[in-house]
C-alpha cells in the first residue's frame, strides 16, 4: 500500500483516496514574474514523481498547478506578503515591457524547462487572471459569513474567526512582518488581503472591478478559488515547497473551510529546501541557478533530475556542480549500458496491463539460462516497496542499480527498468535506442581496421591482430568478440 508524509497530521499514512482509482491533486507552481530556479524545479520534480507513482500504483490523477501571474506581492520575502510591489508590476517596470508580457514570456520559458526535465503536464496550467471571477465569488462568500473585514487597503479575511488557523504549520514560527513595518489596521497580524485595492490615483496594468473597489486579488485567494473549480470542495493531494507551509497553505485552508464547512484537503505533502554549497540560495548571494544555466554549462537537464532523485524529497538537498558531475555520469552510465544490450526490447512497446507487464512471466532464456519469473518480480517488488515507502526514490535508486548490475538476461533487464522508468522519468528507453543507433554507425576507416584485425586473426596473426585494436581504441572506439559476432560501440 502507498504510504505518504501528511504534513497536516505529522505522519506517516497509509493513502486513501476520497473516490476509488481516482485522485485529485494540486501543487502551488511558479510566479512567472522571473525564470524558475533549480530549487523551485526540485519542488515540482517531487510533484512529478508522486503523480507518477500514483499513476503506477493504477490511479487516475487529476492534476492541477497553478501560474501565479498577479497579486504576489515583494512583502511576501520579508515577513508580510500583503504589502510592497506586486512583483509582475514591479518586472514589468524593470524590463521595459507590459505585465502581461511578463507572465507570457515567463510562462513559456516555465513550460519550456518543466519538459525539459521530463515533468508531466498537469491536466491545466491555472492561470490567476483566467480565475478572477471565481476569486471575487469566493470572496463574496466569505464577507457573507462574516469572515472578512476592510482596511483602506483592501478586505482581509479574521483569523480571530476561524479557530483552527494554523494547524498545518507551527505558529510559533509565524512572525508577521519580521522585517516590515507592521499594518496597524489589521485587526491581528496573521489576518491577510483577499482582495487588495488600487493604490489611489495610480492605475495598475492589471486591475479589476470588485463589488467593494477596483484591485486585484491577494496571493493566496487563487489557489483555494481555482483548486475547488476543478477538483471539487474536498480533494485528495496537496503539494509545495516547505516554505509555503507556514503561511500561503494555512490561508488556503481558513478560505476553504471557512466557506464550505467541510475538510479542504486530505494528504498536505512540502518538498525541503536545496542548498547551494551550505548556503540558501539567493541573488544577492549570486547562487540562483537555472536550467538555462546548467544547459550553458553543458549539463543533461536530465542528469538534475537524476540528482534530485537521490535525496528524499523531505530531506534538505545540497546541490554542487561535483554532485551534478556524478549524477551525469552515473545517468549516462545508465544509458551507455542499457544501450549495449543487445536482446534489449527496444521495439518493443510496453504494456500498461500490471498483471501482463510483470518481467519472466514464462522465464527468460538467454546468458544466465532460464529465470524464474519470481527473480524479477522481487525486483519489481522491492522497487514498488521503496517507491510506496513516502516516495523513497534513493531507495528506488539502489534496486535499478542492482538490477542492471546482475546477470541475469539484458532482455528481462530492460523490461524491468523501462517499466520502473515509468516513475523514474529519466526517458531510459528513448535515449538508450537513440544511443544504440548512434553506436551502430561505424565510420569507414573503422570498419576497415575492423576488416583488417578479422583477416589477421583469420591467419592466426593474433600480435598484429591485438595492434589493430589498440589502434581502434586509440580512436575511440571498443571491439568486442562475441557470439553474435564483432561488436564495435564508440566509447
């Protein structure tokens, strides 16, 4: 059974979902008013490898994240996200374009690196400023039970009134404006803006008519408003980075339940932190990396994902540029041996059947003989076991390696990994095949060394036969005696 970490209840739990064989799940994604940094990707790799093992695990997941395109407020960096710039306003001024640009451009660029490292796309991309009616209406909703005051700034939803406020993160470590001047109309300092008016005489770019005044809505409105829109009142999953556990996830509740009476989300699940060199990342400190980044720097966008599967996704991640060198040489080491499998199936399409799909059903005849069908199914069921323990990929990790290592028939091997591939996400099948095809081009001057050293050995020659393929390993490629026949892969 699928066991997850609730951050709600502190624990783990077995997952069971509201309807049978169906999910739904939401993650917090980007504000699109920059480029989305390596730590930000790690959050929503850890979203991507729980959707897919759900989907493993035969469920049928509705997925939803957002984009954040308005009312993200700079305060939110320094103790209260209801005041300062918005920070799609404040891009627009600096790069000399409108807001909606700014969302446009970053919103692409957004989708353009989630593929690249091989992420999933939610059911939609929810964009903030689609949802503004659905935003006032909940807001509407909220001032009719009275949860909900005016400031000269806006309307604020009473904690006061809402008793169980904060349950998911720990108040204590709620300090409003820690490094802000304090807003003395809030009636108590964890109250926050649902809907913020224009400043006076200043027109935003994006602003709307209100039942109270023209403004927009407040940052954490959109993801209560838009996630009920398209999983309903009460859904299964929730998830995010650990930083919005203290204060975006809580208001999302408060706004939730306040409305509905009813419990707002079952599994809270919040991905840790990524540390550059020990250090918190930040511009100031110039350690905010980009996929665009790691790809200037020659890096696989995928070798990242490779690094972000070998620490748990609750576990603080130190990202280094030599842990980056040995994620990609591990991942291409992966691909490079796959490839080299000679009865690998890689024509041959997957099945989705579990029942269908298990490797050596019959046995595999091959190198190691016949292999009982209960071989690959341990392996198949140690790595369902680490995947099921709370997403423990490093786990997961360790069973493909032992599995690629063994002796067992290439041919049952890669069966077993392109269906564990299937949460990996690391497009094993796809880059293997391109790799083999690419080692099955061999250049003419080689091939002629080849043909030489044959007619050699032929002669019994085998001294010069052996120079011929130092001379062939010279130039970058290995020549291997097999049964099949000669078998020639650059290096």
């Amino acid at each position: 059974m699928l066991k997850l970490y609730n951050s709600l209840t502190r624990h783990v739990e077995d997952f069971k979902p509201i309807h049978p064989l169906q999910v739904g799940m939401y993650t917090c994604g980007p504000t699109v008013y920059s480029f989305a940094h390596i730590g930000n990707f790690r959050t929503y790799t850890a979203a991507d490898i729980l959707l897919r093992v759900l989907e493993y695990n035969g469920y049928d997941v509705k997925y939803i994240m957002n984009l954040t395109d308005v009312g993200h407020l700079t305060g939110d960096n320094l103790g209260d996200a209801d005041l300062g710039e918005d920070r799609m306003e404040k891009a627009a001024r600096k790069e000399g374009k409108t807001a909606w640009e700014v969302a446009e451009f970053y919103s692409e660029v957004f989708i353009e690196d989630f593929k690249k490292l091989n992420l999933q796309e939610p059911l939609r991309f929810a964009k903030a400023t689609d949802h503004i009616k659905e935003q006032i209406d909940l807001v509407k909703r909220l001032e009719e039970k009275g949860f909900t005051y005016a400031t000269t700034d806006g309307i604020y939803f009473d904690t006061s009134k809402f008793p169980k406020y904060g349950e998911l993160s720990n108040l204590d470590e709620i300090k409003a404006g820690a490094r802000v001047e304090i807003n003395p109309e809030k009636r108590n300092q964890r109250d926050f803006a649902l809907w913020k008016f224009s400043p006076a005489g200043e027109k935003r770019q994006m602003e709307w008519k209100s039942p109270w005044e023209k403004g927009f809505p407040g940052w954490h409105i959109e993801c209560s408003a838009m996630s009920m829109k398209y999983l309903g009142e009460t859904f299964d999953i929730h998830t995010g980075g650990t930083d919005l556990r203290e204060t975006h996830h809580p208001n999302e509740i408060a706004q939730a339940e306040a409305v509905t009476g009813k419990k707002f989300v079952n599994y809270w699940m919040h991905s840790a932190f990524i540390l550059i060199n020990g250090e918190r990342m930040s511009k100031s400190k110039g350690n905010l990396y980009t996929v665009y980044d790691l790809e200037q720097e020659n890096y696989d966008v995928l070798a990242l994902r490779y690094l972000y599967l070998q620490t748990h996704y609750r576990q603080e991640m130190n990202f280094t540029y030599p842990a980056l060198d040995a994620a990609q040489n591990a991942y291409k080491k992966l691909v490079l041996e796959i490839s080299r499998w000679e009865d690998s199936p890689f024509d041959s399409p997957l099945r989705s059947d579990s029942s269908e799909d298990s490797i050596g059903q019959q046995g595999f005849a091959g190198q190691a003989g016949q292999v009982p069908a209960s071989v690959f199914k341990d392996y198949e069921d140690r790595f369902l076991k680490a995947i099921n323990d709370d997403l423990n990929m490093p786990m997961a990790l360790a069973v493909v390696w032992e599995l690629v290592k063994s002796d067992y028939p290439n041919s049952a091997k890669a069966k077993s990994l392109f269906k564990m591939d299937r949460v990996l996400g690391l497009n094993l099948q796809d880059l293997s095949l391109q790799l083999k095809k690419l080692q099955g081009v061999v250049p003419g001057h080689i091939q002629q060394l080849v043909e030489e050293r044959q007619k050699l050995r032929k002669e019994r020659r085998f001294n010069a036969a052996d120079q011929i393929r130092a001379q062939i390993k010279k130039l970058g490629y290995d020549i291997e005696d097999t049964k099949k026949g000669i078998k020639v892969t650059k290096k």
